[in-house]
C-alpha cells in the first residue's frame, strides 16, 4: 500500500477510498481564517463514472492505487474511444474520452504514452511534462509584439485552447505544460 498526504495530491493521480478507484479531477487548496487548511478534491469514480467531492484535511494520509505502466502509441480516435496499441506485443486497448478527461487534448498520434493498468485493467495515461502542438487557429500576430505584450486564444492541432502572448501566429509549433494546460515557449 503507498499512501500520500492529502495537500500532496496531483490533478490525475488515482486513489483508493474503501473499494473504490477515484481519479482526481479538479483539487483546490483551501485555507479559511484561523481553521486548518484542508483540500477539496472532485474525483470521477473510474468503474462506474459517478462524481465525487470530497474534503480532506491536509495532513489526511489518502492510499494511493498502486499501478502499472505500460508504454503504449496512440493510434487514432475513433468518436469518443481512443485506440492505443502495445509497441512490445501489439495488443490494442481502448480508452474512452470520459476515462481520458482533459489529457485526450494532448495526444497526438503515433505519440508514446505510458498508459496505467489496474489489476489489468486499463485506467487512464500518464503524460510527459509537456508537449508540443501546433497552432492551427489564431489571430494574425502583431509584428513588433514581445512576450510581455498582450495575450489571445490559440487553438492547437487537438481541438486545445491555449492563451499565448500575441506574436504566436497560425503555423507555430508551441509547448505545453501537460498538468496546468499552460503555454510555455515557442518551439
């Protein structure tokens, strides 16, 4: 069994709370006048896909579900499902969009990904620290703009949203920070 502290809780990290496997979606940390901070938590049950909130006080131990990864390509989405195929023994699974959330938005295909099982059960993926996505939908840059300038929506080649600073233009390959789905740099 490895358990975590609550306030050490992670967006995406799986858990354990009696028989049921949680994933955390969304996690506040919160501190109200002279009381003890605790953490808000939402979490998706992953069996049955209900939603749960809960609260832990921050020096709460939560167990941590212990998984395996297996390196895994993306092959293609079909609708909602995402195909993913062992590179050892060629053996495709299927996640779908619900299990995946928001890190769907960053798979490309053919991209290599740590997918995590759950006594062989396929749960979800693990993303490296960031990634690399092409604009393909943003205004026009402004010739001159510095990174301290203004700001607008970039859409990427995955259907992702990003804020980028105004000299960004349709075409450029920028890097994204996978946990808070920030822009990082220009690549």
């Amino acid at each position: 069994m490895s358990s975590v502290q609550a306030n050490r809780l992670k967006k995406g990290m799986l858990i354990k709370m009696g028989d049921d496997l949680l994933r955390v979606f969304d996690l506040h940390h919160l501190t109200q006048g002279n009381k003890r901070a605790h953490m808000q938590a939402r979490m998706r049950d992953i069996r049955n896909g209900r939603i749960v909130d809960h609260k832990f006080r921050a020096e709460d131990e939560v167990e941590r579900a212990i998984l395996d990864e297996h390196e895994m390509q993306f092959l293609y989405k079909d609708g909602d499902i995402y195909h993913f195929m062992n590179t050892e023994t060629y053996e495709q699974i299927h996640l779908s969009a619900e299990t995946l959330g928001d890190f769907a938005l960053y798979l490309l295909p053919e991209a290599l990904i740590n997918v995590e099982f759950y006594d062989g059960e396929p749960m979800g993926v693990h993303l490296a620290p960031t990634v690399d996505l092409k604009v393909i939908d943003t205004v026009p840059g402004i010739k001159g703009a510095t990174a301290a300038a203004q700001v607008k929506p970039a859409t990427c080649e995955t259907g992702l949203v990003v804020t980028v600073p105004a000299f960004v233009n349709e075409g450029d390959v920028i890097r994204i920070n996978t946990e808070t789905g920030e822009y990082l740099s220009r690549v």
